[in-house]
C-alpha cells in the first residue's frame, strides 16, 4: 500500500477516504510544518498532500528522499 504524508488537517471525510486508500501519515494537530519538518517527515513515504501555506521549495524537494514519487497540492487558485 503506497504511503502518504499529508501536511495539514483535513475535512474528516476526505481523511477517512484517505485511510482507505493509503498508508497515511495525518496531521490531526494542524501544525504548520518547517521545511526541515516535512522533510524528516516524509522520509519513506511515496507521496506527499501539501497545503498552500507549506514552505515547499526547490531546495527543499530536493532534499526529499528517493522514495517521494509524487507532490500534490490540496488547494485552488494559480497563486500556489
């Protein structure tokens, strides 16, 4: 089951479908994460949910494991 780190809290349903299609890695906390945070936190995991307000840099991908395969971006807009 691929593995999922997601960065901010969620609606509960959308973390409830979640949990049904991934091994996931939540943020019941709502902390807004460092770039150093997410970068240790996402080691060994595939994928990553990120939040607008999530410092997701050049440099900080390219700090992210090998294992991170993809990178989404759970908001609207063109301004992220």
């Amino acid at each position: 089951m691929k593995k999922v780190f997601v960065t901010r809290k969620l609606l509960k349903e959308n973390e409830e479908k979640l949990k049904e299609l991934f091994d996931v890695k939540l943020n019941s906390d709502d902390k807004i994460y460092s770039a150093a945070e997410i970068i240790e936190g996402s080691k060994n995991f595939d994928g990553i949910l990120s939040s607008v307000t999530d410092p997701i840099s050049a440099d900080t991908i390219s700090k992210f494991s090998n294992s991170i395969k993809i990178i989404a971006n759970g908001a609207v807009g063109f301004g992220n």
